[in-house]
C-alpha cells in the first residue's frame, strides 16, 4: 500500500511529511517475534539495521490469518469480552503492511469493504468501529493503482453502516479531516474526494451531513475530475428532492467558497440552470421521438462538455429556455410568499408542508453523469425522503407536534398510496429545483453585506461578481439593483412620471434585487391625474415609483434605502402599502420615528426579515413604542436593529445610555424566549454613520461652461432640424398600400430592416428620466469605480445617472440628429478634471466599455473625450490604451462606425498623445473637430481631422432645457461635435432602413433598396463617402473637412414636404448610397 501525501493547494493537509508517514506506519506494523507491535521509538533506533532487526511475516500468512479474523469475528456478535479476545488474538496481523504484494495491496479494512456484503449492519461492523479506532491509516491506505481507499471506497458502495462506524468510532476530528481531504497526485490537481462520492453515489444524507461537518472547507471547495465541487454535484437536477436541501445548507454552511469556484464558465448557480434546461431539452427530443410536440427542438450536446463548462453558441432557443426557467422561478417566489402566514399575532412565518414522497427518480437524460446511483439506491431515496425528510422548520414547536401528530393520524386511516407518476415526480422535482436555485441565489447576494470574517481573505463578493454568479456574460442585461436619482446627493428631484417610466422602460429586473435606493424625490403626474393615495399631508411620490417597480416583476429586496427625511415625509399608508408588495430582509427608511405599527403592518408578509434601521428623535416614548410586545419583539426573523440619533438631544449622555439599556431589556423581556436575540447598534449623534444618505454626488464639472445668451448662430443646425422633422413626419402620413400597421416590426421584414438603428454612447452615464432622451435609452452598463464599500457590495455607479451632465448632453445630441436612434449608454469612471475641463475618465474604464460595447455589435460607437497616453513607470496606462486601440480595429472589422473627438488643446497639445483621437495605429475611424458659427475649425482644434461639425455655442432645443442650469447652457467643444456626427450617421443608417422597408412592402427588392443598402451604408468607406456627397452639394464649401447641410437638406426637406414622402425617402437613399457602390461592395462583403 502507498501512502497518500495528501497534498493540495494552500499548503499541506492531513500528512504534512511524507517520509515520517511511511517510516511511522512501517514502525507500528513491523513487531518483534512475541507479536507486540514495535514503539515508534524502538523503530526509530533501529536505524538502518531495522531490516534485520524486524521479523517479517510472509504475505500468504497474513492473508491467511486476516480470513480466519473475519470469519470469526462474524460469530462473536455483540460480546465485547469475546470481541477484545479475538482482536487481541489477531492483532499483530491485521496492522501488518509487509511486501508489495500484502493483501493484494488491500488492508483488512480495504478487504471488508470490496469483499464483504452490504447489508445493514453486518456482525464484523464492529471491526471497523475497533479498526478506524486504533488507526485511522487504515482507512486512507489507497489501492494498488493509487486511486482509492477503504473509506471513500465504502461511500462509493453506499456501505452506510461502515461509515456510520467510522463516524462513532474514537478517531479525532483532525484524522478525519485529513481522510476526507482531495486524493491527488503530483501531477494531477483535480480528484475525487469522499464528499463527492457521498453526494454523487447518493450516500444516507443524515451521513452525508456528517461528513461535511467533518470535513476541512478545502475539501468541501475542492473540484473533481470534471472540474465540479461538491456543491456543484449536489444542486443537479437530477438530484433535486427535498432531503437534498438538507446537503446543500450544510455545503453552503461550512463550504460556501464553491460559489466563488466555477466549472468552466459556470457557477454553481449556473450549473444547476443548465442541467435542468439540458433535463428538459433532452425531454423535448424524447417527446419529437414519439411524434409528441416539444418546447425546445435545440439539439443538447452531451453532459461531458457540460460538466467541463463548455461553452455553448447562444441562440433565440436557448434565450427563451433560460426565459422560463426565470419564469417559473418568479412564480415560485410568488406562490412562496402567498403561503407565509402569520401565527397566533406573533411575527412568525412558516412555509406550508410539501408534498411528501419525492422519489430520486433520475430521468434518463444525456445530462446525467457518468455514474449514478443504483436502483437500489434510488429506492432507498424514496423511502427516505417519505419517511425521515424533515418538513420546513415551523413557528414554534405545538405547531410542529401538531402537524406529526396530524400526519400520523393520516397515516394510520389511509392507504398507502401508489408511487407517483412520472409527471407527479418531475413536478415535484422542478418545486425542489426552484427553492434550490432561490437558496442559492439568496445566500450569494446576502453574502455579499455579510461576509464571514474567517473567509474574508480569499472572498471577493460584490455586484459584479453577482452578476457573473447569476448570469455569466448577462447578455440579457438584467439589473440587480436599482437607485434613483442615480448620483444621490441629497438635493431634492422633480421628474415627471410618464418621463421616468419611458426612460426605465428598457430595464430587466431580477426578481431578487440586491439592493434599492431612493433619494429625496418628487413626482409630477399628468394634469388632471387625482392622487392615488388618500389626499393628507403625508408624499406618495416613492409609493408610485415602488409600484411601477413591483410593475416590473420585482418580488424580494434584499435591502431597501429610503431618504425620507424632508418635510412631509411619506404618509404612514402610503409606507404600508408600498412595503407589502415586496419581501424585504433589511429596511432603512429614513424618517424619524417610524411608528412600529407601520412596520409590523408593512413586513406581515416578510419571510426573512432580519435588519432594520431606524432613525430616532431621542424621545423616550419612541423607544418603549418599538419595544413594546406589539413593536419590534413581535418580528420573529428580526436579528439587528440600528438606532441612529438624529438631533441633539435635551438629555445628558449618561441618562439617554440608561434608557438605551432599559430598551434592550424590554426587547429580550418582550420576545418569545424561543427565538434569536435581537442585537441593538446604537449610533449616536456625534458618531459618523455610513447610512444611506451619506454618499455625495461627485461635482458637476459641466458647470465649467459659464451661462451665456441663447445663441443659435449654426444654419446646420436649423437645416437639420428641419429635415428630421419631416423624417418623422413619415410615420404621421397616411401609409402607401400595402403596408401593414406593424410595417417597421413585422417579422417578415428581414432581420436588419426590423431593427432600429443602435449607438453606443461611451461616456459618464445619461439621466435617463430626461424628457429629451427618455423615449430613445435602450438600456446600458456600467464600468465606473464602486462607490458602496461601506456596504461591501461594490456596486458600480449606475449608468443611467450622468456624474457630470456630459453625458446626457451628448445624448440628448444624438436623440436630436436622429430621433429614432436607440442609445445604449456605457459609463466610464472619472478620474478629475482634464486640461481642457472636461471630465478625465480612466483609461481601464475606458478600454473596459470599449471592448463590451465592440462584442455587442452595435451600428454606431460614440467616443466624445480623448486620454493623454502616460509612459512612466508610476500610472503607466499604455496597456489599458493598447486594449482600447485594438478593440476599435476590431469594431472597423465588424463594421461598427466609430466617432471620436480631437482633444481640443490646440497647438498646446506638443508631443503628447491623446487616445483614440491620436494613435496612428487606429484605422478606419471619424476623427471629429469642433467648428466656429462661421463653419471654419475652432482655435482649440487641430488640423489632423477628418471632418468638422458645429461645435461652438450649440445652444439646446426648448425640450432639452430639462435641468435648470445645467441644460440652459451653450455647449462648447469637439466633443459636441463628434456626437452630432454620430448622430448624422445615425440619421442617414434610418433613411437607408426606411427606404428599404418601403420597398418590402411595394414589392420592390429587385430594383429598390434592399437590406443589403442597409449593411452597405454601415461601410466606413461608404459612410465616408456619404459625407463627402452632403458637403459637395454646397458650392460654397471649399473645404471638404466641414460637412455642409445646408445646401443638400434643404432640398430634401423641401421634396419631401411637396411629394410622395416614402418615394422621396428611397430616391434619397439611392442618391447616398448609389447602384454602382452597392454592386461593388455587395461583391467586397459576398452579400
């Protein structure tokens, strides 16, 4: 037998020298010739005489004399004299460890498992318990091929009842722990340990619990072969029942890193996902066997490349599979909350019992693993899971008698019933699976505010890696958080409600958010509109944005802030009603003495509410009010209460401690005994407080343009307007025949002609409540810094909130060049200030949402800022502008049309360099300067530009004057006008689509402008081109940099006001993009 080194990453585990090992285990199994074992010590003085000193006993004696052992020890029973006797007679042969060849490289505990029959509880089990007692070395020996030992090789068999001896046998913890830590060899650094076998081999889940307890978090993290933990195995679906709840919570207790462990690309949260949908996929295909309909035909590849995280091509089927797994999900956490129910006016919630008699009956899928449980097996589960699964645990324990005693009574009156249908059992299955992907969702983003502090070290949890947990690449884009305004800073905000549900609109919520926040706002209905709530003194402003929030699915809060502290605050039923619709686990509502009714009232329905925090005058009826048996005590699930002072108050410290304590005490003297202490962090007012609120908005640094007169001295921008108008009027007009209603949606349009034109706006976010760009947000990301460490979330700022208006005025630029556009916004983090004033972003953030906005492929990439290129050594950011370089190349070869802006520093400029505007290595992009009311380049911008639009004094239409001081302003820079331009190509991409769908529904394909127009135009080199033939149409423009309007808008604005608009529209198009240039470039790109 060789010994295992038990070596693994962090250092060493179990044995930490191997040699001491061999030469320990050589020692206690080598004995002199009167059969004693030799000492430790007598071996070790024996040096290198030892062979000679040590009597050895052949190999065919010792396998002779181990048989007789256990023949008898099959006769002996229960007798513990004759047990000692026989052991003792045996006992210098069943701790040898001789010649290479000794018991076929088995210990006696090796042939007991492998030889021996299974049955429960034979009569040598008490040689394992004896055995496992003596030396634990026994049970670790591995086998001839260095793969297994005695222990995991029971598990595999399911032997419960070696195990069970093992367990109460006299081995230490630390023994044990070592057995159970990963097998692995030198070169291999993934390998089965016993926590894998237990849960892959269905081992007694009782036992299985056991081992976890046991076992070190290494092991418990660990990956097997396939690159899979143990919690991974254990939340299959093919294993989800309701006993196996009972593994995970102990998994995730004692071994939560796994969800830091991915195989592959896939979390545990992930995996389970996946085989469930592969489960029913592969139903689907059984079903299209039998002539039966199924809900996915997408072909499922096979487990293998599951179980190693191989990544799959994403396509509509397997979206909308993900969809109603998402779906069903949300149902369960609905139907979850509806069962909750109070008991006996006490806060005590309790899920209503599960069906009972869910079978481990495995469906036969490609998903399975290679090794499964036996028949046998499967039929011990059930039996297991119909007689010694635990129900939820209830209120308090006449509930729980109550319930047995109920349960008995059936028992005894029934029948037993037939074993349930296939059906039944794969509906119960998917009940099981639903609470299984909600405790692993709910333990992952709880973790990410409390962490463990003995795990503190290697955890790194926040919203991005939430994110990654829950939804990988989340090409779905769903949001897991939600503030509002986005940059709280205390300061008051007026929106108008139909604004804010138009610039939201595009957002996906999960069901459970990891957190929300509202700072002070103030809604504005529609003229006309009665309030919802009873007319009084008390806001309902939140009350209509939570239920515009519940409106979008959302069911659980992990934690919910509210600044509530201006004058009035949210009336009492206004709170109550908004509260109930969610689940809510820690609630900050900041409003002085929120009356302990209100929250009793609002929580009803909050099955894990367990932090709350509240905001206190100082007076001492407040305090006994919470601490009443009605107030706080009654909140089963409460564990922290946070008091925050928030005045002066009139009494002196010593006496306002007194009646601190005094709360406290009626807190604990007020609670059922049977319950978790509630724990009182008391803040006092000279303390600082990292509660909501605290956090300030970095400073506008678009204030930097000082408020001048309303100038509009650009024609370009009168001319464009003009046209856009009649652009939009299109739709407005009476249709030509033949067009459907949905004529620009139809799903018979072909792909490109049905979707809007989409730009990428890189920048500091946009307020997406903006009246002038609300309709026109398709969603966004963002890549700035976190600002929630004090939470230890690590969220990033929202990105539809603008840091420093910037954004959202380049927005709202864009929106007027191309009104159709769809605006995906990706937020850069702010560094300071840059020379020319304008906001300085990072170049990581930078290269960050450059290279996301490259992989969604969007038509257009708007870049209104430039970074100066540092080469030092200290805050060198050549690697972070390498990857922002070429992931622009990219986008040219992916036919993305990029803008950027020079760095309008003029001849100041010297030899630094400033990306993307001055990397030489950039092709294929609009290099973008700003020009004067007169058409000619301003004196900050530089001659190396490829175009120049209007970019001095651009002053905002009437409907983008939303923020008062802000949007009033001319704006000035080549930043305003690389957004114009990103807006015009915008604007030409829609007429281009127009004129395509217009020839769809005319008939037109062969002759017409097709959906190959459309991908033409997205060329740089056509785009280009189109430029060109815009500014040729104006005589008087002799410099081609400049792209003239006038001449060429003012003509089609003027045709398309006196003739057949969409005719007029396709001419257009032809004129940009003509019949010749097509061909060619049709040929280019093999359309």
């Amino acid at each position: 037998m060789r010994q295992n080194s038990d070596q693994g990453e962090g250092g060493s585990w179990g044995v930490k020298n191997q040699d001491q090992a061999e030469s320990s285990y050589e020692a206690s199994s080598a004995e002199d010739e009167s059969g004693d074992p030799i000492s430790d010590d007598e071996a070790g003085d024996s040096g290198e005489d030892e062979d000679q000193s040590t009597v050895r006993i052949p190999d065919d004696v010792i396998e002779r004399q181990v048989k007789e052992f256990l023949v008898e020890a099959k006769k002996v029973g229960n007798d513990e004299r004759s047990q000692e006797n026989l052991f003792s007679s045996y006992k210098k042969y069943l701790f040898c460890r001789t010649g290479s060849n000794a018991l076929a490289n088995k210990n006696v505990l090796y042939k007991i498992v492998v030889e021996e029959n299974k049955a429960a509880n034979p009569p040598e089990a008490w040689v394992v318990k004896r055995l496992a007692s003596e030396d634990h070395r026994l049970l670790s020996d591995k086998d001839e091929f260095n793969e297994e030992y005695a222990l995991l090789r029971a598990i595999q068999r399911n032997m419960d009842w070696f195990v069970q001896n093992v367990l109460s046998s006299k081995i230490s913890d630390e023994n044990l722990k070592s057995i159970l830590d990963p097998t692995r060899d030198p070169g291999n650094v993934r390998a089965k340990n016993c926590i894998h076998v237990a849960i892959k081999h269905g081992l007694q889940v009782s036992l299985t619990v056991s081992l976890i307890e046991k076992a070190s978090e290494f092991t418990l993290v660990a990956a097997d072969e396939n690159g899979l933990t143990p919690l991974h195995l254990a939340v299959h679906y093919s294993r989800c029942r309701r006993e196996q709840m009972e593994v995970i919570n102990a998994l995730l207790k004692h071994g939560d890193g796994a969800l830091d462990r991915t195989s592959g690309d896939l979390s545990v949260y992930r995996y389970h996902r996946q085989t469930r949908k592969a489960n029913e996929q592969n139903a689907d295909k059984t079903k299209q066997a039998k002539g039966q309909p199924g809900q996915d035909k997408q072909r499922y590849k096979s487990s293998g490349s599951l179980a190693r995280g191989r990544k799959k091509t994403e396509t509509p089927a397997t979206r909308k599979s993900e969809a109603e797994l998402q779906a069903r999900e949300e149902q369960w956490e609905e139907k979850k909350q509806k069962q909750e129910m109070r008991d006996d006016g006490n806060r005590a919630f309790a899920l209503r019992r599960r069906p009972t008699g869910i079978a481990d009956a495995i469906v036969n899928t490609v998903s399975r693993e290679p090794s499964q449980s036996n028949q046998a097996n499967s039929k011990r589960h059930l039996a297991e899971s119909n007689r010694t699964a635990p129900d939820k645990p209830s209120t308090d324990g006449k509930a729980e008698k109550h319930s047995d005693k109920k349960k008995r009574s059936a028992n005894q009156t029934k029948p037993r019933s037939k074993p349930s249908s296939a059906s039944t059992l794969k509906s119960e299955r998917d009940e099981w699976a639903d609470q299984i992907a909600m405790q692993l969702k709910l333990h992952y983003l709880r973790t990410t505010f409390r962490f463990n502090t003995e795990h503190n070290a290697k955890k790194s949890r926040n919203y991005t890696s939430a994110e990654r947990f829950l939804y990988g690449d989340n090409h779905e884009r769903k949001a897991l958080c939600f503030s509002f305004p986005p940059n709280l800073s205390g300061t008051p905000v007026t929106v108008k409600i139909e604004n804010f549900k138009a610039g939201y609109n595009h957002i996906s919520f999960d069901p459970v958010l990891l957190y929300v926040e509202f700072g002070q706002v103030k809604v504005d209905r529609p003229e006309g509109r009665p309030p919802k709530v009873i007319p009084g003194r008390g806001k309902d402003d939140l009350g209509i944005i939570l239920d515009w929030l519940s409106g979008k699915n959302v069911r659980r809060i992990i934690k919910l802030a509210v600044d509530d502290m201006a004058d009035p605050p949210h009336s009492d039923e206004t709170i109550i009603k908004s509260l109930s619709k969610f689940n809510i686990e820690n609630l900050q509502w900041r409003k002085i003495d929120l009356c302990p009714f209100v929250i009793r009232e609002a929580s009803k329905n909050w099955s894990d509410f367990q932090e709350i925090h509240l905001w206190w005058s100082g007076s001492n009826a407040v305090l006994r009010g919470w601490s009443e048996p009605e107030g706080l005590p009654a909140l089963r699930t409460l564990k922290c209460i946070h008091l925050y002072e928030v005045t002066a108050s009139l009494d002196s410290r010593t006496y306002i401690q007194s009646r601190m304590e005094d709360f406290k005490a009626r807190l604990d003297a007020n609670r059922n005994q049977e319950w978790d202490r509630i724990n009182v962090q008391h803040i006092s007012k000279d303390e600082p407080s990292h509660g909501h609120g605290n956090r300030t908005a970095n400073p506008q640094i678009a204030k930097n343009l000082t408020k001048g007169q309303d100038i509009n001295g650009h024609q370009w921008l009168n001319v464009m307007d003009q046209f856009i108008a009649r652009v939009r009027d299109l739709s407005n007009r009476e249709l030509p025949g033949g067009f459907p209603e949905d004529y620009l949606t139809s799903l018979t349009l072909p792909g490109l002609l049905a979707k809007k034109v989409t730009v990428a706006l890189i920048d500091d976010g946009a307020h997406f409540f903006h009246p002038a760009i609300s309709g026109c947000l398709g969603g966004g990301r963002s890549f700035s810094s976190v600002y929630r460490e004090y939470d230890g979330i690590g969220a990033p700022e929202p990105y539809h909130g603008s840091t420093t208006g910037h954004g959202t005025t380049m927005a709202c630029l864009i929106s007027r060049m191309c009104p159709e556009v769809e605006i995906f916004v990706c937020k850069m983090d702010i560094s300071g200030k840059a020379e020319n004033g304008k906001p300085d972003f990072t170049a990581k953030s930078a290269a960050d949402a450059v290279e996301y906005a490259v992989k969604q492929g969007y038509d257009v990439i708007s870049i209104s800022w430039t970074i100066k290129l540092n080469t030092e050594e200290n805050g060198s950011n050549t690697k972070d502008l390498s990857r922002l370089r070429d992931s622009l190349n990219e986008a040219a070869k992916k036919n993305t049309l990029v803008f950027c802006s020079a760095p309008d520093i003029g001849h100041a400029r010297g030899k630094n360099s400033y990306y993307p505007f001055d990397c030489k290595e950039l092709h294929n992009v609009f290099r973008v300067g700003a020009a004067c009311v007169y058409g000619t380049r301003t004196n900050y911008t530089g001659s190396d530009v490829d175009f120049i639009l209007p970019g001095e004094n651009v002053s905002p239409r009437d409907v983008d004057k939303a923020v008062a001081g802000i949007d009033e302003c001319p704006k000035s820079g080549s930043s305003v006008a690389t957004a114009l331009a990103a807006g015009l190509a915008a604007l030409i991409i829609h007429c281009v689509r127009m004129a395509g769908i217009y020839s769809v529904w005319m008939k037109k394909e062969r002759t017409g402008v097709t959906h190959k127009t459309l991908q033409v135009i997205k060329q740089y080199e056509v785009m280009k081109k189109a430029f060109q033939i815009i500014n040729s149409a104006d005589p008087s423009t002799k410099k081609e940099q400049r792209i003239g309007v006038e001449s060429f808008f003012v003509d089609w604005t003027r045709r398309l006001a006196n003739g057949s608009s969409w005719e007029i529209m396709e001419k257009l198009a032809r004129d940009l993009v003509s019949d010749n240039m097509e061909n060619e470039w049709i040929k280019k790109l093999e359309l």
